[in-house]
C-alpha cells in the first residue's frame, strides 16, 4: 500500500506537468472560497476573467491596482456603470483575495 | 466514495512512467484525494449547463453526464431582440459541443422518473442513470387557466414567448404582420415569474420596432402586479424614447385580467373592462417544472424548497434544485442567478465528494435591459447566506437621472455580459 501510495503521488505530479486535462486553480481538496467568489465574475468578464470585448479582462491585473480600483469603485470615486453595486458587497479581505488571484490568472 | 478501480489505476501509471526523471518530488498526499463520483445534472439551461462544467472544472475526475431533451438551447435573454426584428434566432442559440469537449457526458433525452430512494433517475429513451448527487435545473412550466380560458391551445392566438424558441418566432411574425395604428397588449403575469424585468424590455424592443416602421401603433402593459421590476428607471426611459407609445397599467387600476377570449382577440379584468388587441403577448402564470412536481419536490405554492448554501432539496437527499424553479430568497428568477446558483452548488457537491468543507456561499445577479438603441439600464446584487438564508448584501437599479453615456456603458456592457455567461456554459 505505501508503494501503491508514492506511485500515485508522482502520477498526479505528472499528469499537472503533463497538462492532463487539469484546470490550474482547482483545488485538489475541494473548491476554496475565492474560487467561488472569483467564478462569480466570470459570468461578465469572462472564464477565469479573461474578458470578452467590450468587457475588460481582469486576468493578470496587477494586485495593488485591482484594490485600488474595486475600493474606489465602492467609495463612488471612481465613475462607472455597475461596478460600484458590486464591490460594497465585499468585504476589503475578500477584495484582497480576489486580488490575489487575479494577478495570478 | 467509489473505489480505486483497476483502470484508473493504469491509467496513473501510464503517466507516472513518463516522467520518471521527477524522482524525489514529493507531492502532498492530499492532492491525490480530490472529488470522484457520478453526478447527472438535468436540464441544460444558465442552471445546468454552468453546474455541469463547474463540476467537471473543480472536480476533473467526476464522472458528469447532463441530460437535456433539446440538441441545442435558445436562450431567453436577448430574445426580445429577435422579436423587434433586430436579431435572429440563430445568433441566441447554443449547442453542446463544449460540454461534450469539457468531458461531460451529453445525454439527449427526457427524464420520465426520479427515484431519491433508489438514486437513479428513468429516461423516457428507456434507460435509467444511477447517480451519487443528481441536480436538477428544470425551469419553470405554466399554471394554465390561472386567467379564465388561458389554455395551452391559447398560446397560438396569443403567444407567451416566454420560453424561447418556436413562439418567440409566433410573437415576431404577429407583430410585424400588424398595421401601423394597431394595438400590442402585453400580459404580465402574477409574480412570482420567471425574468421579471422581462415583460418590460419586451415592451421596449417592441416600442423601438414599432417607432421605426409602425410609429402609430400603441402597446398596454396589462399588469397582475402593483409594482414592476426597474420601474422607475424603465418609465423614464420609456419616455425619453418613445413619448407615450408604451402605458402601463397596474393591477388596481385595471391591469389584473382575468379572463382573455382568443376568437375576438380580448382581455378583460374584475371591473368589466375589456380590451381589444391587434397582438396579445399573454404570460401565463408560472410554477417549478412538472418534472420537479411530479416527483413530489415541490412546496404548496409549486416551487422547491432547498438549502439556500448548497442548493440541496429539503425533501430528496443528494438531489439539488437550482435556476427558476428553486425558491432562492431574494434572487430574481434570472439566467445569471441561475449561473451564479449553480457554481455554489457544483462547489458544495464537489467539496462534499472530496471530503471537506464547502466554501461560504456567495452569489450575485446581474440583469441589463435594453430599452432603446445604445439604452439599456440594469439590476445588480451580491447576496449572502446569513442564518440559513440568501439576503442581498449590496446593489441596486441603475438610477433615474443617469446621462446618456452611462446607458450606453449598460447597452454595451450587456452584450461583453452575454459572450461571458454563454461562453462559461457552451465553452
């Protein structure tokens, strides 16, 4: 069983090396709370916040610019059409986390 | 959860052996664990075809087959633009290839039985699937002669279109077959209804086709309801591009109908008013699909009740119910609440199939409306689960007063919405 074991571990290994079909961001253990809360863009921006024109793609965005904008987005500093109704209803560690993953994507 | 069969196990080992050179790189036991299992999702519309490929995205060793009677769906949103004219059919409709692609099994054919007990569910094919989590997003289906002599048969004088395809076609033909001076007498429903702001960008699309090409024709809003959704955002836009073509009536001031007579093309409310038609859009009142019905899921007043976290049926264990035909708190009947449902719930089955906690719920709804030519104005909310319940944390109605800029932001950005949340179903 140990054997068995140590094979399987290399073989998952492998198959995340080998791009088998593996999405990068799934967890292994189940789904986290900001993979939820970030497919929840999705829906406007696109898989993983990719975009689709004229909606912006949010995948790549620098972390520090991505607060900044979500938080003014909320405070109403910063105009536009929807996006203030969205932020106020995150909390500033969960616009963190969304942050943290999106500079990732 | 299912064992470690024989053929996964080759399978691993195959790819174990190509990169033997990874020698001494320890990977966490636990990444091996991750969700396996049999999930049969039914119903591939915004609910079930987002649930089935977040399933397969956040569980890539689920087994996931979704059953869908239809080979392809034509979504309601965007529907109104092919009744204006300004749209085909083609263009809103979606196949299934990408689910195929994503490794879900599709299966096209019509449940005929549900069996919690026994979890498998029958195919009216004549097969039966076993499952470990079924979920169920079945829409809506009509409470015909909740208004005097609405029938099914009524739908061909007076087409609902409120499930998109065949009559949404019926209703485009009727209005462009009408003469200029005629009158389009919408019937909103009694909530609650699948899309609520729907009736009302109907109205629009119809009122921008009909200032083009038949500029004195009328549209009456009949309403069962003393309120609608948007409403003061939609008045205004109403009359800064349409004057007073379209006049909306609410319930007590003679909105609520109660009887219609197909043959003279009339409707008529308590009061004994009775008005005549040139097209006559009449929506039936609505329920949860027969399907969730008819296998004993739903509550007295004929929707689901369910565990607002997971989406888990309060009466069938391992059956989840998401999309109109779930009762969702504050959550309008919409496709993006739809979605947004079913990506907590893909997350609470995955999470329960792999062993651990499912992530803290978290859901949202956005719903634009065109109103005119670069118009449109929306409806947003993030919503949250507190004490077992869906309450809306933030969000609104695009404001009354807006400039012209911000509704051409709206118009916009709702078609960047629609590529999104059918991209994320079809692929």
């Amino acid at each position: 069983m140990t054997n068995f074991r140590i094979i399987t571990r290399y073989a998952f290994a492998a198959a995340l090396v080998g791009g088998l079909g593996f999405t990068p961001g799934a967890s292994a253990e189940g789904v986290s709370r900001v993979e939820l809360m970030a497919s929840q863009c999705n829906s406007c921006h696109g898989i993983n916040g990719a975009g689709a024109k004229p909606n912006p793609s949010i995948a790549g965005e620098n972390k520090e610019d991505f607060l900044d904008l979500m938080q003014a987005f909320a405070s109403g500093d910063e105009p536009t059409s929807i996006m203030d109704r969205h932020a106020q209803g995150y909390t500033e560690a969960e616009l963190k986390m969304l942050a943290e993953y999106y500079s990732k994507q | 959860m299912t064992a470690y069969d024989r053929r996964d196990f080759l399978k691993v080992m195959g790819a174990a052996g190509m990169v033997t050179g990874l020698g001494g790189l320890m990977w966490p036991l636990e990444a091996f664990a991750g969700a396996s299992g049999k999930v049969v999702v039914v119903g591939g519309g915004f609910g079930g075809a987002t649930c089935a490929r977040y399933l397969k995205r956040w569980g890539p060793k689920l087994d996931v087959t979704l059953v869908e009677r239809d080979s392809s769906f034509i979504t309601c949103p965007f529907s109104n633009e092919v009744i204006s004219g300004e749209l085909e059919i083609s263009e809103i409709t979606h196949g299934y290839d990408g689910l195929a692609g994503a490794g879900i099994k599709v299966v096209h054919d019509e449940v005929s039985g549900i069996d919690p007990g026994g979890k498998s569910i029958k195919l009216k094919g004549g097969s039966s699937l076993k499952y470990d989590k079924l979920v169920l997003s079945p829409g809506i289906d009509f409470r015909w002669g909740s208004i005097e002599n609405d029938q099914i048969a009524t739908q061909e004088a007076m087409p609902h279109a409120w499930k998109a395809g065949a009559q949404t076609l019926l209703l485009r033909k009727q209005l462009h077959a009408m003469k200029d001076g005629g009158t389009v007498i919408i019937v909103p429903p009694k909530k609650p209804f699948r899309c609520p702001p729907g009736p009302y960008e109907r109205a629009s699309m119809m009122a921008s086709y009909l200032k083009t090409n038949k500029p004195k024709s009328k549209i009456l809003i009949l309403d069962a309801n003393p309120s609608h959704s948007k409403q003061a955002a939609f008045h205004e836009g109403w009359a800064s591009q349409y004057g007073n073509m379209i006049e909306w009536v609410k319930d007590s001031d003679g909105g609520d109908i109660n009887s219609v007579d197909p043959a003279s093309m009339t409707v008529s409310n308590d009061f004994g008013d009775t008005y005549k038609g040139d097209v006559i859009n009449l929506i039936p009142y609505q329920k949860a699909s027969l399907l969730v019905a008819n296998a004993g899921l739903t509550n007295k007043d004929g929707w689901c009740d369910v565990d607002m976290g997971s989406f888990e049926s309060k009466i069938a264990k391992d059956v989840y119910i998401i999309g109109d035909a779930c009762v969702a708190g504050p959550m309008p009947k919409s496709g993006h609440s739809s979605a947004s449902q079913a990506k907590n719930c893909a997350a609470a089955i995955v999470s329960g199939l792999a062993g651990s906690e499912a992530p803290e719920p978290t859901y949202n709804n956005t719903c634009y409306s065109q109103i005119g030519p670069k118009y449109a104005i929306s409806v947003v909310a993030v919503y949250r689960l507190k004490d077992g319940e869906i309450v809306k944390v933030s969000g609104g109605v695009s404001k009354v007063g807006n400039k012209s800029r911000v509704h051409k932001n709206e118009s916009k950005y709702r078609v960047g919405w629609y590529k999104s949340i059918t991209a994320d179903m079809f692929g």
